[in-house]
C-alpha cells in the first residue's frame, strides 16, 4: 500500500532524532565505577540506547526490572544521566536540514519518546529540538510506547486525525505503537535498533538516512 501524505510527522527521540549514546552509555559507566568496576564498551551498550534504563543495565549488569538490586542501579543511572544530558549528544547528520523543510512543507512535527519528562525537556531545549510543535514524553500520558496512547495524544496536540500522521522510529516499539495508532510507520535504520532487524518490523517505509524522508514525501506530492 502507498504511503498517505501526512499533515504532519512524528518522531522518537534517542536513536531517531538525537544520538543519545554517547552520554547514555557515559551515564552508565559512572554507575560502574561507582561500584568499582570497569566501564561496559560503549559498542556494547550503543545498541541498548533505545530502550533506556532496561537496556542499559541489561546491557551493563545482566539484570532486568524486578531482579535485585535493579531499581538501585536505574536510580543510579539516572541521577548520574540527569546531571550531563547532552554533553555529547548531538543530532543525527541530516536531521536539521529534514526538520527545516518539513517546515517549508507547512507540514507539523513533534517527539514521541518513552523518556520521562524530566530529561526529555531539557534535552530537546539543548540539542536544538525546542521549536516541537509538540512533545510527548514516556510520562505525559498514563501509558507508555508500545501502547498508541503517547502518539495519539501527539495527534490531538496537533489537531491530526492520527491517519493523518507518520511515525519515525528507531525500535521495534515504535513501529507497534504506531501501527496501534492507525499511523503509517517509518523505520529508521540508522538508528540503534535495539536486538532485531527493521528489515523485520512490518513498517511501512524503511529508510536508511533521515534525508530519505523528503524523498518519501516528493513521491507524493505532484
């Protein structure tokens, strides 16, 4: 089926929009050494950005939510993520250029991210993304991605039918969460992409640099 010309296009943030890695993984390895270990290679825990706290500490200790000791160590992770968010992050080469003609497009924006509030609005503030038509972090809604309910709120935000939306995302949950939404869903492969393909996700679209977007959306227009 062929995509639908949107009114507007939504975005996940980590992986998507900004590369978060590097002060993710930095945040991560202060938890370590705090406890006297090592630092985890950061190409090891690149790949688990997109799924926050869960990932990371998967990725650094072998641990997952409800096992012991996880919660002292995302309590850790985030004080120390919250204290430098975005010392190295940065946005994805081409990701200003796409933003700035989406707007000569006349077509709206905003962020999706399952990130809680507290880091998502200074980051966006920081990193250049502040001019959102809309922000929906993983606490703004009662639910979080891969439930529709944070982009369906986008869409009401920007007075959108959500068929009337395309979501960008980087990880599995996203492509869900949109499918869920009744939006078309665009893979975005240069991101982390967490343990599974894109390639495997059933989106829409699949595209391998931002800029490929604006050729999705020339395709449609006459």
């Amino acid at each position: 089926m062929p995509l639908p010309m949107p009114r507007a296009i939504l975005f996940d943030l980590d992986g998507t929009l900004a590369d978060t890695a590097p002060d993710l993984a930095a945040a991560m390895n202060r938890v370590r050494n705090d406890r006297g270990l090592d630092d985890t290679p950061y190409e090891q825990l690149r790949p688990h950005t997109s799924a926050g706290a869960r990932g990371m500490i998967g990725a650094a200790f072998g641990l997952k939510p409800g096992d012991p000791g996880f919660d002292e160590l995302r309590d850790g992770f985030l004080d120390h993520y919250a204290a430098a968010l975005a010392v190295n992050s940065t946005l994805f080469e081409g990701i200003p250029a796409l933003l700035k003609d989406l707007r000569e497009r006349n077509l709206g924006w905003g962020v999706v991210t399952n990130k809680a509030a507290r880091f998502t609005d200074p980051l966006v503030r920081q990193i250049g993304l502040g001019d959102a038509d809309c922000v929906i972090s993983g606490d703004t809604t009662a639910h979080s991605k891969p439930h529709p309910e944070p982009l369906l709120e986008a869409a009401r935000r920007l007075n959108v039918a959500p068929h009337e939306c395309w979501y960008v995302g980087d990880d599995l949950r996203d492509i869900q969460a949109g499918q869920a939404a009744g939006m078309a869903t665009i893979a975005a492969a240069w991101g982390y992409c967490g343990e599974t393909e894109p390639d495997s996700w059933a989106a829409d679209a699949l595209i391998d640099t931002p800029l490929q977007l604006l050729a999705l959306l020339s395709a449609l227009q006459p």
